[in-house]
C-alpha cells in the first residue's frame, strides 16, 4: 500500500457540509492502489467509551494521472462528528487511518481521529438560488451596440474636468445594451455581466475616476437602472465590474496626493507611495503592472475599505443591481473582502459575487469573501483538448477531475467557466477557425460542471488574437444563424436541465483510440449521460454499458431532439456531442 499517496484534510475541500445534518468526506489515495475505502464516524462527545461508529463504504468518484479520489456522504444527526478511514489495497492489506497517523489496528482515542468539531449553519457554504440554473452573457460595453442591432464603431470623447477627458473607441452604450435585449433573451442566457461601465479615462473604463458615476461615453444612471428593471422583467440579473485594487488618475484622491504631496489627507489612501511622486512610466509607486494611470489603492486602510463598501451597496440600493466581478481580486487583502461581502450580502442576501482569480483561489471561496471566482483553468484545458488537440481524452478527464476537486461541490459548481474573456484572444482563434471545434467546446461547457459565460460575438464567430481584435464590435451584419442558434439550444437545454445545473460530475470512460468521452451528471433521480466523440469517425456507443441497478426501464431521451430511443445503442458523429436523460424529456 503506497502510504505516501494518502490525503486527506479535515474542514477543507475534503471534508465540508452539504447541509447542517450533511457531511461530504473525501480521501485522496494512489491511483489504482485501493480495493476499498470505508469511513468510520462516530458521535464524537458520545457518552459510551468506546464511543459507537456506522461505516460507509466510499466510492471512488474520480483519478487523475497520479490519484483516485473517494467520498462519502454522511448523514446524521450528530451536530459534532469525529471519524476515520480503513483502506484495503489490491494485495489485500488493510490500514486504519486516522489524524493519529497509520496503524494497522485502530486503537487511538476518538481524541485523535479526523474531527469536524460542529456542523454550524453559519458556516455552511450556499448559493444565491437564482444562480443555480444560471448561464451568463458577457458584455464589452464599448464593443456590443449603440441601437438597435446595431453599432457604429465611433468612438466619443468628453472633457469631464480641466485636461481630464473620458474617452471611447467603438461607441456602445448602455442603451444600445437594452435595445437589444431581446436578442439576449432570444439567446436565453439569464444574467449579464458588463464589463467597467463607471466614468473613466480609457475606452475600456478600468482607469476608474468615480464610481458612483456612470461613464457619459455610455450614458446615465437612469440608463442603467432602466436596464436593470427591463433584465428583472425578463428573468435576467445584471453583475457589474468592480475595479478597487486600483483607480485612475483621475480619481479625485489621487489627483490631491499629485497636488499636495505628502500634505495630502489622502496619502494613507494609497500603496506604498514614494515622495516626490513620479508620475512617468514606470512610476515610483504601486499601480497596477506598472501603469501610471492606475495607481494602487489602500484598501487595509479602513477609511478606503468603508469607502468601497458603500460603492458596492450604492449601485444594489440605487439601481438594483444583483452582483459584481470583482477585478484583480488576489492583489487585495482578504479584510477587504470580507468587509465588503458583509455589505453587500447585508444589503441583498441574494447577492453573487465572483472574484477575477486566474490561480487556484481556495482562501478567497471559504463562504466569507467570495461566491464564486474566474475559472480560467477550464478555459485553458479546453483549449489545449478540443482546439488545439495538445492532449489526449484521458489526459483531458483527468484535468478536469483535478480541476473539479479542487473546491467543495457546491463552489465548484458555481465557478465562473468560459472559453474566452475580454482579456484573452478568442476561442475560435485558438481553433484557427474551425466551427466545429468551438462547437463541441461550447457543448462541452454546457454540460460540465460550473456556471457557463458566453462573451458577447462568440455566438456570431468572433476571432482575434490581440487586444482590438478580440475586443471588436459585435457583427450584427453578419450571416451566423447557424452558430448563434447552436448556442440557443445548448444554453436553453442547459438551463431547463437540473442535472446539468445542479447535478454531481462522474466520469465514466475515457477512450484514447476513439478520441471517446462519456459523463454523467446527476441530481437526485434525474440522470443525464453525456458523450463526447472527438475524433473524425463517427462511433457507436451502448448505453446500456452505462446503466445503474437504479436505473429504470424508461427509454433515454436524446435532450438536443427530445426523441426517445428504446434501442441502447447510439450513432454518435465525428466531432459531435450528445446528452441522453434517464426518463422522459
């Protein structure tokens, strides 16, 4: 038995609450190591010494190239719960496991066993309910239109204070935005997030110089309010960029530390400020990677961190607003955040906030900063599967099980997944143009395990590799209904599918030399087989091979045709997907 190989962490990703008489348990063991797993739980201030233990049999839940992973559910009414493993390896030899260490019989105290101390309801990590069946529709202000499918890549410019200009590069506005929510509706997305909409400097916004002021390039706060309310009629919630690691120079706290000096009541306001300023490129103080025009802000500064709580409940009780993405979310201390998503969450409980984290960003999702976060690792592992064609299919579920265990479930299942952003050039290009490609990647993140976010065009086949490019204005002219109503299936089949949105992720084949990859999602009773054929023949697949004891004699219905098939056996086409459900459409 490979010891070394053996994990697991207490009040962490491996052991948290689904609910308050719930506990999810998770081991890490070598891959291909283990026969069983079983988890001895106990009451751990039981009154009888030896205190009483139930076993549950873990099942093996997914691997990736060096591990297996196990879990357990366990349902009790023990508000404190102490536990242990037993492991028993292919040669059959057994060893208990415990935060004691190893033995090869258990006969530590129930002191030394893994402890989950209380199952408390304030620290049970939720959701906002509206987000559950949620997929997003990503906006580039600027970019997206200034009327009725329509933009006319003019760019506006205003004097807004003497030698301070805000300026845009395409003309979109936040009319533009509601002329054309139909078209979103149409698209059935049911959340927008827009990109930096505060008055700024640059086209792009994120050089902020109020923020309780809209941008006149894009238009009022009456515009956005009127969008908001038309979003809330129509079933869609709006999220809106925060940008507080950094502001512009413009901001009227910096522009009094340029005027003043150290003089300035506002010094404090600021990181690591150096006297006499240098406002050059690169200056003499923190900003955002080096740019002049974005100093860095306080935010341990307790006046700046009350300053930016009440920007964030501002824009909720003023215009409605149901969340925000929070920029450069890592670079700003975890205080901060907490401060703010106590504000906000005081002001609407059903509030979503999501952090722009590119890394793995376990300390910022433990329920008190944020809800969910940018998954760029998902984006980037189906580029290297599906456009680039880098990886194997097993290498590709493998990632993936990685990637969907670094979190409890239930955050995973709210991570923020893309394949493309206002910051990184487009998918399709990645996919050097090929439709099909993008396609089966937009299929796969309809189905997959966390909340999808299509960014405005990729719908009509945006490219581009650099910044203006995959920056550019919607094509509304151009001829891609075949395209954007693959995204309208896709996206509706998603959201009118439980198991899709809330369901847990189980691989279940892997097939190099067929380029074959089959899931399933699952909640509660309703179960949805997904299979992925990424090759260039086409495959029959038995879903019968697929069936559980559970499972009854209802036929599978194929969720792109709602037709139903009492045949097992399926055609699945070169460079396609298909997603069966167990028992009616």
């Amino acid at each position: 038995m490979k010891l070394e190989a053996v994990l697991h962490t207490p009040l962490s990703k491996d052991a948290y609450m689904l609910d308050e008489k719930t506990l999810a348990v998770r081991l890490r063991t070598a891959k291909g190591d283990m026969k069983q797993v079983l988890v001895f739980f106990g009451d751990r201030v039981c009154m009888t010494e030896p205190i009483e233990v139930d076993e549950i049999e873990m099942e093996k839940i997914a691997s990736d190239q060096f591990f297996d992973y196990f879990e357990a559910v366990i349902e009790s009414d023990f508000t404190r719960i102490c536990y242990y493993f037993k492991l028993t390896d292919t040669k059959g030899e057994t060893f208990f496991y415990s935060e004691y260490g190893f033995s090869q019989e258990m006969e530590c105290h129930r002191t030394q066993y893994f402890q989950f101390p209380y199952l408390r309801k304030e620290d049970l990590i939720s959701m906002p309910e509206w987000t559950k069946n949620m997929v997003m529709y990503h906006i580039f202000p600027d970019s997206f239109a200034d009327g009725k499918r329509s933009i006319s890549s003019v760019g506006k410019k205003y004097e807004i204070a003497p030698g301070v200009f805000s300026e845009s590069r395409n003309g979109g506005t936040i009319q533009g935005i509601i002329e054309n929510l139909d078209y979103i509706k149409e698209l059935q997305v049911n959340c927008l997030y827009l990109n930096p909409i505060f008055l700024g400097a640059s086209y792009h916004k994120y050089d902020t110089i109020d923020y309780k002021k809209i941008d006149p390039c894009f238009g009022t706060k009456k515009d956005l309010k009127e969008l908001v309310e038309k979003c809330h009629e129509n079933g869609m919630y709006v999220i809106l960029d925060g940008v507080f690691n950094h502001c512009g120079s413009g901001f009227f706290a910096f522009r009094d530390v340029l005027e003043k000096g150290e003089a300035s009541p506002y010094c404090d306001w600021f990181y690591k400020l150096r006297f006499p300023i240098e406002y050059k490129t690169p200056p003499n103080y923190e900003a955002f990677a080096y740019v002049r025009e974005m100093p860095k802000l306080n935010t341990g500064n307790k006046e700046v961190e009350q300053y930016f709580c009440e920007v964030g409940r501002y824009w909720i009780r003023e215009v409605g607003i149901d969340g925000w993405r929070l920029d450069v979310a890592n670079e700003i201390n975890h205080d901060f955040w907490r401060a703010f998503s106590r504000t906000v969450k005081e002001e609407k409980p059903e509030a979503f906030l999501i952090g722009e984290i590119w890394e793995d960003s376990t300390v910022w999702l433990q329920g008190d900063q944020f809800d969910s976060t940018m998954n760029y690792n998902f984006s980037y592992i189906c580029r290297e599967y599906f456009a680039e064609r880098k990886i194997t299919v097993s290498q590709f579920d493998e990632k993936i099980s990685r990637m969907n265990l670094r979190y409890p479930e239930t955050v995973s299942k709210a991570q923020m997944n893309f394949l493309d952003t206002h910051d990184v050039p487009r998918f399709l290009s990645y996919c050097k143009g090929d439709l099909q490609k993008l396609k089966l990647a937009v299929f796969y993140m309809m189905t997959a395990m966390g909340i999808p976010s299509v960014f405005y065009g990729d719908e009509c086949g945006i490219e581009g590799v650099s910044e203006a490019e995959y920056r550019k204005v919607m094509p509304w002219d151009a001829d891609t209904e075949g395209l954007t109503a693959f995204y309208r299936k896709w996206i509706a089949v998603r959201r009118e599918t439980k198991a899709l949105c809330q369901g847990n992720y189980r691989s279940l084949a892997a097939i190099d030399e067929e380029d074959i990859y089959i899931f399933e999602r699952k909640y509660q009773k309703e179960r949805v087989l997904v299979i992925i054929n990424a090759g260039e023949e086409e495959r029959q697949i038995d879903l019968g091979a697929y069936l559980e004891k559970e499972d009854s004699g209802d036929a599978w219905v194929n969720l792109e045709s709602k037709e139903a098939i009492t045949n097992s056996v399926v055609v699945c086409g070169k460079m396609q997907g298909m997603a069966w459900k167990m028992g009616g459409a």
